[in-house]
C-alpha cells in the first residue's frame, strides 16, 4: 500500500466512526479552553486527559491526546493577543504584534487571524509530514551536537533583533534569560549552579513558573503603579467578520506563510529546538525580510502569520523525530510518546514498516482536528474576548490565581511561588529599563540546548572548536548567526548616529 | 528634553544594576564543585554569559551617561521637581510586591483557599481608587473564586492544591 492509500483508508475510518469525531470535538474544544488560561501549558493539558485513555484503544488514545494537543497549542495565542500573556511558549512572539492590536481594538482581528493561520500552517505541515515523512527522518539522522549547538546558537542571535534597534538591550535580556537557566544542576556533570545552599534550587526554575512571573506580574504591577492616575478610557473591541482578513488579503501573503511553514516543520524535525523557536525563527525572517520591518512590533498582521503559522507548522515536523527516530523533541512529545508505549506502539525506525496504519491513522487525525480547531476557536472566539474586556483590573485579579495555580502545580513546589512573584517584579523593572521580556524567556529556553550540546560536541571534538565550521549544516547556520549578529551592532550604531544627526538638526534649528 | 533625561538615566540605572549582576554572578562561579578532569566545567557558560552582561551593561551605561552630559543642569532640575509623587506610585508597586510574596510564604501553612482569597482581596482592594471600592463584590469573587478552581483542579486535573489550615474539613469533602 502507498503513503496516499494508507492515508485515504484512515480518514475514512474516521470519518466513519462517531466516536472519534465525537472525542475530535470534546477535546479539541477543551484543549482550545485550557491553552487560551495563562498558566495551564500544553503539557498541563495533555496530563489531564492521559489518564482517560489508559483504558481506550490505541487509535481512540491518540485521538484525545492529538485533540487536546493541538487544541491548546493553538489556544495559547487567545490570551497572548488578548492580554499580552502568552498561554503556551510557542505564542511568545505573536504577543508582539498580537497585543498592540487588541490595543487598538483589534484583538478580534489578531486572534481571527491567528486562527486562520494556525489551521494553514497545520495543514500544509501535515501535508509534507505525509509526504515526506521518511525521507525528512533521514535528514533530521544527519544532524550531530554541533548542529544542535549552531542551530541554537543562531536562535539565540535572532532574539536579539525582538529588541529593536538596540542590540543591547536585546543581547541584555537574552543574557540575563540564559543567566536564569544556569540555576540547578548543570546538564551534563550535574553540577550545583546558584542554588545558594537551597536544594530546592537544585532542579532549576521552571519555564511555567517564570514565564507566569514575567509576563503577568508586570501587568499586575503597572496596574498598581497607576492607580491613581485618571481613568483611560477602556478600548472597544472593534467588530469584525469571518478571520477579520480577506481571502484576497491573506493570499497576498504566501510568501510569508510558506516561509513560516517550512521553517515550522523543519524546525520542528529537530528534537529539542521546540515551537517556540520556531515561531521566533519565523517572525524574524519575516521581519528581515519585510518591506517595512519597523511596523513589526507596532500590530503588523504579517507578525502574527509568522508566528502561528510556525509554531502550528511545528507540530507536524514534531511529529516526525518522535514516531521515526523514536525521540520525543518536546515534554508534550513525550507525553504523546509515552502514551504509544502504554498502547505497545514503539516509535523509532521500524514504525514506518511495522505500524504503517497506525503512524497514517495519526496523520489523519492531526489534519481533521486541524478543521475542528479552525471551526471552534472561531465559535468561542467572540463570547471570550468579551469577557476579557471586563474591567482590567478585575481580569489581572483572576489571571494572578490562575498564574499561582499553573506556576504551583508545574511540579509542586512552593519555592515556584517565590520564583513568580520575585522573577515577576524583577520582569516589571527590567521592562521600565526597556529589556522586553519575550528575550529573557527565550533566552531561557534556548541556553540549555546551546550549553549541552556545546558540551558534548566539544568533548567529542578534543576540544577543537573550529570542527564545527567543519560540518556543512553547522557552518551555514554559525555563518548565518555571525552576520545576522554583526547586522544587529550595524543597525544600532546607525539608528544611533542618525537620532544624533537629528537632536543635532534640532538644536541648530533652536 | 525630559523623555531624553528619563531614559539617560534609565541607562544608567540599568548599566550600574546589571554590571553588579554580572560581577556577583561572576564571583558565585568560583564557589562551584567542579571536576577539573573533564574538558569543559560546568563554570564556563556561566562565565561567558557574566562577561556578556557585563559589556551590554557596560555600553548601556556609557550611552546613558554620553546623553546625561548633554542635558543643561537646569533641564536636570525642573525634571526633578516633576518627578515629585512618583515615589508614591511606586510604593502601591511595594505593595503589590508585597501580596505576591505573602501568597508564596501563607501558601504551605494556609493552603490555596484562605491564601488566594486574602490575597484577591487584598489585590482588588490595592488596585482600585479608594472612592470605587466595592467590597461586597470583591469579597464574592474572592471567596468563590480559589474555591472553585481548587475543587476543579482536584476533580478534573486529579490534582490537590495545598489544603493548609482546612485540611481536615477538606478531608471530609474530598
């Protein structure tokens, strides 16, 4: 049988059968619900739900998990848009031109957007995932520590341009993000780093409890910082009608929207570079290669394709080193991986030749709970963006008990709890200082990767650096982080010298 | 002028704060047990990244402090004159502070319930100007709330937030 038969034969079981459509439905719906809480991440999600399928059979399993996995993966960027918390990782980027238009009353369109293109991105993703399939796990086999050193290492450098025209401030924010990972034991000879005798300290912060602190706690606090200020009038939400897009207007953008899937599914194939990445990659190429890159950041739609379309994209490349190399690139892989096992099911090499209906019947799903996602994130879509125009202050109250809640439960611990609140109001005054906060996160994100493989690569190397130019792969992306890195100092010292030039003109003009 | 000011300084705030950073995370390094027989120690990133903050830290300030040197004495003084109140401002930010840290530290003796529903309160009480206070309604949201998203964790997640000072009755309950 061939790919497109397999793939043919599992939509139509599905199709055919109520009771996947019906689980499609119910947990795509609740997996929409859970993402779009600030606090409760994709892998919060898939854990409530595994323990329902323990007893199901393998293909009803994965149906739920699949649903909800992908569910909240998309739902992240309802809160990201709407209240400049990202309810995922992988939403990160796309509260930076998200949020600026629900300031101007345009969160409907962002998030009508957002959905368009996450369903876009899911889609073309799992149709090359069904195309390519094999032939990408071999590609992803060629990738060595030295590869995963310069891919993080130019995903490092790419951060840096979030910052805008200043380098500085961007390299400050990702540095101080890195700095923040280096707690707990370090990855490779389990060394105690900046536990400060505590042992509680010794597993690290957790991204929950940190990305909780630092971008909710900020708005919390500016909220307080400006109480007794006059009343700003509260933005409307402007109405819009289907994606708040045109079919026309949207299709002018394919460029755009196929960079961002390719960049999606390929960085997805890479296990342990993870969505978040992707949609950073993405949004940065977008912006360096727009027309106009100084309206990213200020509510560009092209800014939220970027971002959605990757991080969705990502999915389906996810979907690859986990069933084919057997190797889970995230801790949701590894949840949807370790329910396989439960079910017999072992992902690596052979699973092409030996669960061949099964691997389709999972391509089949992701393409169908893609539909389900567009249809109901786009019914719900309305009734909870007004509900979070409620009074900002009465929403920030509810936001912080849902933030304790996901920053306690990510591994129950009260030290979390300290990590929030002081991370927290660290993040406020590092944003009075002009350091954003999507740099510290990703900073934070990427730094083990970088550091880890760094390691390794190094030992394997006899301690010759320089063998990473000797790798193709490698050398493009160090080659490709050095002048994208030097195209940063260039634009800083120029926006420097014409703000100079200006204050100048300004001066002599009296 | 002023916006020039305020961000010259910033600069320099920043610069200063995160140059003394990077000089305690620095010196933290040598505290660590490390094994001097693999190739690379478990310092080196951690030293990298205290350099790399330096520098930024360094250029941060040396740009705040160019631009400070331009702006007249005069311009420095009118600005603080303005700046008057602020502090006050930033002392409802202390006390917001303040509310997180106290749900960190009430947590494990209190539990979720009491700890969330003080600190709601408190925190919807610090939010609003004091003439639009409505306390009745923030007493509501503030019981109700923690409640049921601590019965909703327990039963849709299988998941039990700390239970505190209400152990025994949540036993009962449960």
């Amino acid at each position: 049988m061939s790919a497109f038969q397999y793939f043919g034969h599992a939509l139509a079981t599905i199709f055919t059968t109520p009771q996947y459509l019906f689980f499609m439905l119910l947990f795509t719906a609740l997996g929409i619900l859970l993402g779009a809480l600030p606090g409760i991440n994709v892998n919060l999600s898939l854990i409530l739900v595994l323990p329902l399928t323990y007893a199901m059979q393998t293909e009803s399993a994965m149906v739920v998990l699949l649903s909800c996995y992908i569910g909240a993966l998309s739902g992240g960027l309802i809160s990201a848009v709407a209240l400049n918390i990202p309810g995922t990782s992988s939403s990160i980027a796309t509260c930076f031109d998200g949020h600026p238009l629900a300031k101007q009353g345009k969160a409907g369109q962002a998030v009508g957007v957002g959905i368009l293109t996450s369903f876009v991105g899911g889609s073309l993703s799992y149709a090359l995932l069904l195309l390519l399939a094999p032939m990408m796990a071999k590609v992803a086999l060629k990738f060595g520590y030295w590869e995963y050193f310069a891919v993080s290492f130019f995903s490092i450098t790419m951060i840096i341009g979030i910052a805008g025209d200043d380098v500085f401030r961007g390299v400050l924010g990702a540095a101080l993000g890195m700095a923040i990972a280096m707690t707990g034991s370090d990855p490779v000879m389990m060394v105690n780093r900046y536990n400060f005798g505590f042992h509680a300290l010794d597993g690290g912060v957790t991204l929950t409890a940190l990305m909780c602190g630092i971008f909710a706690v900020p708005e919390l606090l500016k909220l307080a910082e400006t109480r007794d200020d006059p009343d700003v009038e509260v933005t409307k939400l402007e109405k819009f009608r289907g994606f708040g897009i045109s079919a026309k207007d949207y299709l002018s953008r394919w460029k755009n929207i196929l960079r961002s899937t390719v960049i999606g599914t390929y960085t997805g194939i890479l296990p342990g570079i993870g969505a978040s990445s992707a949609s950073l990659l993405s949004y940065m190429t977008a912006k360096n290669s727009s027309k106009h890159p100084e309206t990213f950041g200020t509510g560009d739609i092209d800014g939220i394709i970027a971002s959605e379309t990757a991080n969705n994209a990502c999915m389906g490349g996810a979907m690859i080193p986990m069933l084919a190399l057997g190797v889970p690139g995230s801790s949701a892989a590894a949840i949807l991986m370790s329910a396989l096992s439960l079910h017999n099911v072992q992902p690596g090499p052979l699973v092409f030749a030996n669960s061949a209906n099964l691997i389709y019947f999972i391509f089949a799903i992701c393409f169908v709970v893609n539909f389900f996602m567009l249809v109901l994130e786009r019914g719900v879509l309305t009734g909870y963006l007004k509900a979070l125009t409620a009074p900002p202050r009465i929403v920030m109250v509810i936001v912080m008990l849902m933030c304790v809640c996901g920053a306690y439960s990510s591994r129950s611990s009260f030290l979390d709890l300290y990590v929030f609140a002081i991370f927290g109001t660290l993040g406020f005054f590092l944003q009075k200082g002009g350091i954003p906060a999507g740099p510290i996160i990703l900073g934070y994100i990427l730094s083990s990767l970088c550091e880890l493989n760094f390691v390794r690569a190094y030992a394997i190397s006899r301690g010759n650096v320089m063998a990473v130019f000797h790798r193709p792969i490698a050398a493009v992306f160090m080659v490709v982080a050095i002048l994208s890195l030097a195209n940063s100092v260039r634009k800083t010292i120029k926006a420097d010298k014409a703000r100079k030039a200006a204050e100048t003109d300004l001066a002599s003009n009296g | 002028m002023e916006k020039k000011l305020k961000k010259a300084k910033s600069d320099m705030w920043t610069g200063v704060l995160s140059a003394l950073f990077a000089c305690l995370y620095f010196a933290e390094t040598f505290r660590f047990i490390l094994d001097h027989s693999v190739p690379i120690s478990a310092a080196v990133f951690p030293r990298i990244i205290a350099g790399l903050v330096f520098l930024c830290a360094a250029a941060i300030f040396f740009r705040g402090l160019r631009v400070y040197r331009t702006i007249p004495e005069t311009a420095r003084h009118e600005a603080k004159a303005n700046a008057a109140g602020s502090s006050r401002n930033l002392f409802h930010v202390l006390e917001a502070f303040l509310i997180l840290l106290g749900v960190a530290v009430a947590m494990r003796p209190l539990g979720f319930i009491v700890t969330m529903t003080i600190a709601m309160f408190l925190m919807f009480v610090l939010l609003e100007k004091p003439q639009k206070r409505k306390y009745g309604l923030y007493a509501i949201f503030s019981l109700t709330l923690p409640t049921a998203v601590f019965f909703l964790f327990y039963y849709c997640f299988s998941y039990l937030l700390p239970t505190g000072v209400l152990r025994l009755l949540l036993a009962r309950i449960l």
